[in-house]
C-alpha cells in the first residue's frame, strides 16, 4: 500500500520512539467521543468505584483469618464480615454492569462514527487517492483498524484504568499497614519498568508489521475474488492458493515473533513478581512469629501483593494493546486528514444547466502514477454545444483521457479546459458532475434491484420516470420479461444481465440524469450485432438535444456526429465528417475505415 507508515515503524519496520508530539496527534481520535462524554466519564466513575470497593476483599480475606484465630482488631464477627462481603458483591455487580453498558454504548456509538467518517472520507477522495491504493487494502484498514480501537475503548482502556487504580490503591494499603513489607515488594518495580520500555519497542514493531501483512492477505482475497472468473479461464487456483498461503506465512511468522515478545514480557513479570512475592511471604512469616504482625494481616498483605502483581503485569499487557491501538487511530486519522475532492454538505447553490459547450485548449496530461509519460501533448478541442463528436484512434493515443479530465478527474499539467466559457476548475465540483452523464463501455452495476440502479440518474425519480428513462433507452420490454420486473435483482456487478442488457440499464441511468453533456466511451464495442443495433438506437435517443463526446472503435457507429477528431499519441492529426475524412486518399481515418468496412464486407 503506497502510503506514509506513520510514526509507530520507519519503512524498513524498525520501531521508532512515541514522542509527545505524535502521541498527542493519535489521542485526536478520541474528538469522537466528545458527543458521549457524559457515559463515558460516568463509566470511569463507576469504574473507580468499582475498583476500589475491590480492594476491600483481599482486606476482608485477613480479617476473617483473625477473627477465626482470636486476634482481630477490630471486634466484628464471622457473620457480620460475611453479610458485609454479601452486600458488597451485590452492588458491585450493579455496578460493574452499569459500567459496563455505558462503556458498551459508548464504543459502538463512537466507533459507527468513526466508520461513517471513514466511509464518508474515502467516497470524497479524487480518483488518484484509489489509483494509488488497493482497494483491498483499505477496505482492511477501515475494519481492522477499526476493530482494535473498539477493542481499545470497550475493554482495554478500561481495564488498564482499573488496574492502575488497583495498583495505586494497593500500595497505599500496604505502605499505610505493612511499610516494611512494602518497601520489599516495591523494589522490583524498576526492573519491571525498565523490561516494559524495551519489549514495548518490539511489541509495537511487530504489531503493526502483523497488521500491515494481514492487509496485504485480504487484497489477495478481495482481488481474487473479483476476478474469479479470470482465475478460473486462466486455471490459476494452484497459483493463488500458493500466493495467499504465502502471505498468511509471513502473517504467521510475525505473529510469532510478536506472541513471543508478547508471551516473554508477560513470563518476565511474572518470574519477578513470584520471586518476590515468595520472598515477602518469607519475611512476613517471620514476623508474624516474632508477633510483629497477626497471621490475617499477613494473608491480607499477601493477597494484596497478588492483586497488585496481577495489576502490574495486565498493566504491561494493555499497554501494548493500548499502543496498537493509537497505531491503528493514526492510520484512520491520516486518512481522515485528506483533502476531499467534494463535500458531502448540502449546498444551496441552485442548480444550473450547462448549455455544453466544451474547449480544451493546449492541454498537456501526464497522469499521477506516470508522470514521465506526456498522454496529451498541447491538445486543442472545440465542441459547440449541443453537438456531437467523435473521438477515434488507435489504442492509448489519449482519447479516454480526454473524457477523464472533461469529467474532472485529474488537473491538467497546463493549458485549460473550458465549459460555457468558464475553466472547469472554477466550477463547484459536484455541481459540474451533476451536468455530465457517461456511459462506459464496461458497466458495472450494483448489487441491488434493476429500480435502484436506474434511479442511481436521480435519487428523487418516481416510479413513471423510472419507466420512462427504461422505455427510452429500449430496456422496458426486456425489463418486463421478468417475473419481478423492476425489482429484478442483478446480481454482483450486474452478473445476471447480459452486456447489452447492462449497456440499456446504464442509458436508462444518463436519461433519467437528463444531462447537458453526453460521454460515450465506446459504450457499443463488447456487443454482438443485434445488442448493438438495440443499444445504438437507445444511444441515438440519449444524444438528442445534448452536446456528445463520443468515443468510438466501430467507424459505422459515428457516421452521422457533426465531426470526427482523430487522436494519436496525445494529439489531434485529422478532424472533420465522415465524408470529409473518407475523402482524405492517405488520412489515418480513411485508412481505418476501409479495413473495418472491408472486413464487415467478407464477414457479410
């Protein structure tokens, strides 16, 4: 994926320090939660509630000790301890599901935001951001990245905030009962640091290399499955199964080496939390025999010790989680950060007409991901408005490039394109688009039901708009020759239609747009004689009283347009009628047209 990597890992994968700065750029994620601020600083209430009526049980665990041995301080007996511990356990229950529920409410609220964010943010983007990034690719990080930060808000954050205040209470029993004891246990704690900052570094390097191989994993898929038939025509399947089951071992090989740093951090806590702990335990025995301390207060210590090794061990764990986290938040918000190419806000600018007349004047293009190949070279265009024209050449002389610029895909290099005498780059994006209709020679339709892509032209259209656009664009009859009719539904990129079908669904789309400028990118070529006269006609109606750019491999489509650009390599070598050109004895026109016209006659 061809995108910066961000502050967690260099581009070799090395482990970078998190400095203040970009940690204070990854924690802007948490603007999301501003509109659930309220659940949210009530869940962490709740949770420090919850923490520290905790803390009374270990207490509780000595203090049983001592009253069964006779040498408690405090003059409470077995059951009242007992009915105390029994009430303490039902209102933490309610709390901890309170908490729960806000903390709950809050993650899937705050992450749905983040998801339509993204989405919205990635539809906005201009066509060079997807020609950079695979959509597989994104498609992985709008939901693994995603994921881990609803794990982080839901679980994680929460847990590390109660094990910090376990920890913090903990040792303020202990320092406030059992000083000397205390000083015993605490003298770990710099190792345990110390530990924690080293194989945080490697924790936080193999984590994101894991996510970005996982990524790479689901583009296989995503790319396979959408070429499935390609796959199979070519008998392939032994070669991608080999290719993903490669990129799953490298995922796997990571994720080892991450469970390995994972799994040591975690054992090193351990080995030195027990080692100590055991060590406390001997220290305590000998006082309790030296009658320094009663036999609970040595059990309640001990226990104590427990629940904060627990803590500080979890801590170390939720750290990393809580790092891959803050990894995944500056990938979203990175992503968040882009320049859109249109705005999603209603506008309240009325909606104006193009009359259609259309200039391109010496226009040079290269295209982003090749700059060191000029497409158009100084190219000069002229379409009056509401007329139509052809554009014809060999392959790769530029004339789809022409239709993408026109529909503002890319800027130009220099020069200018101008529609009704106004450079398009002055122009409200969407409102431009809104005048422009295409129709491509491969269409690919949604998912859904035959109305839905048809109404795709226009959003508010009613039911005899609909019919209409189908009836003009010669789709009705075989529209209806369906049980369902329109609520036919077409399958993945409209599969279960045939092409000439998809062809008349996709004009019956620009119709019902009803646009000032027509963009016809060889909408015919892939048909069979039949569909093509079918979907020609359709085409013809589509035209009527709008300005077309029409592009054209088959010559005897385009006989009657007002005039004919030859393109080749980025420049215009010929222009005018069929007839003009056709009499032009050496033109590339006249040559192009005797081969087709020929070779349509020894077919016939």
């Amino acid at each position: 994926m061809a995108q910066r990597r961000g502050p967690w890992a260099n581009d070799d994968g090395t482990s970078v320090k998190l400095n203040p700065g970009e940690f204070k750029k990854a924690i802007k994620i948490f603007r999301f939660l501003r509109p659930y601020r309220y659940r949210f600083f009530t869940g962490l209430v709740l949770l420090g509630i919850s923490s520290m009526v905790f803390m009374i049980f270990p207490q509780a665990s000595g203090e049983l000790l001592d009253i069964a041995t006779g040498t408690s301080k405090r003059g409470l007996t077995l059951n009242q301890v007992g009915i105390g511990l029994l009430c303490i356990l039902v209102v933490q229950s309610f709390i901890s599901y309170t908490r729960v529920m806000l903390f709950n409410h809050v993650s899937e609220h705050s992450m749905a935001d983040i998801r339509k964010a993204l989405y919205d943010k990635i539809i906005t983007l201009p066509i060079t951001f997807f020609e950079k990034n695979r959509i597989g690719e994104l498609t992985s990080r709008t939901t693994n990245d995603v994921q881990q930060l609803q794990d982080a808000l839901s679980i994680t954050l929460a847990e590390f905030i109660r094990q910090i205040i376990v920890l913090i209470a903990g040792c303020s029993i202990l320092f406030s009962q059992m000083p000397k004891l205390s000083l015993i246990m605490l003298s770990t704690f710099p190792i345990i640091v110390l530990a924690a900052i080293y194989f945080g570094k490697k924790i936080r390097k193999f984590s994101k290399r894991r996510q970005d191989e996982l990524a790479e994993s689901n583009t296989i898929i995503e790319e396979t499955l959408q070429s499935i038939s390609s796959v199979k025509a070519f008998t392939n399947e032994i070669f991608e199964s080999v290719r993903y089951g490669n990129s799953i071992g490298n995922v796997v090989k990571t994720s080892m080496k991450f469970g390995q740093m994972r799994g040591g951090f975690i054992a090193f806590i351990i080995a030195v939390l027990f080692g100590a702990m055991f060590f406390v335990l001997w220290q305590g025995s000998v006082m309790v025999q030296n009658k320094e301390m009663t036999p609970g207060e040595l059990v309640s210590f001990i226990v104590i010790t427990a629940v904060i090794g627990g803590s500080i061990g979890s801590i170390g764990d939720f750290y990393t989680q809580l790092l891959k986290a803050l990894g995944s938040s500056e990938r979203i918000l990175e992503m968040l950060d882009m320049p859109s190419e249109v705005s999603l806000e209603k506008t309240t600018e009325p909606k104006s007409r193009f009359e259609g007349h259309i200039s391109f004047r010496d226009v040079r293009f290269s295209y982003p991901t090749r700059d060191d190949v000029e497409v158009l070279k100084g190219l000069n265009l002229e379409i009056k408005a509401g007329s139509k024209v052809a554009l014809v050449g060999t392959s790769g002389g530029g004339k789809s490039t022409i239709v993408q610029l026109l529909l503002h895909y890319y800027n130009v290099n220099s020069g200018s394109i101008f529609v009704d005498g106004k450079n398009i780059n002055e122009f409200n994006i969407t409102s431009y688009r809104e005048n422009i209709a295409l129709v491509p020679q491969e269409v690919i339709l949604f998912g859904g039901t035959i109305r839905e892509n048809i109404g795709y032209g226009k959003s508010n259209a009613t039911e005899e708009e609909i019919i209409e656009a189908a009836r003009k664009a010669n789709a009705w009859d075989f529209i209806q020759s369906f049980p369902d009719g329109l609520n036919t539904i077409v399958g993945e990129r409209g599969v279960k239609l045939s092409g000439g079908q998809r062809q008349r669904i996709a004009i019956a789309r620009a119709i019902l747009k009803d646009p000032a400028i027509l963009l016809l990118d060889e909408a015919t070529s892939a048909l069979d004689a039949e569909s093509e006269r079918v979907v020609q006609e359709a085409l013809n109606t589509l035209m009527e009283g709008r300005t077309a750019l029409v592009i054209a491999h088959r010559l005897a489509t385009i006989r009657e347009v007002d005039c004919i650009y030859v393109i080749d390599n980025g420049m215009i070598i010929e222009k005018g009628t069929h007839e003009e050109l056709s009499a032009m004895e050496n033109g590339v026109y006249n040559s192009l047209a005797k081969l087709q016209f020929d070779a349509n006659a020894a077919l016939a």
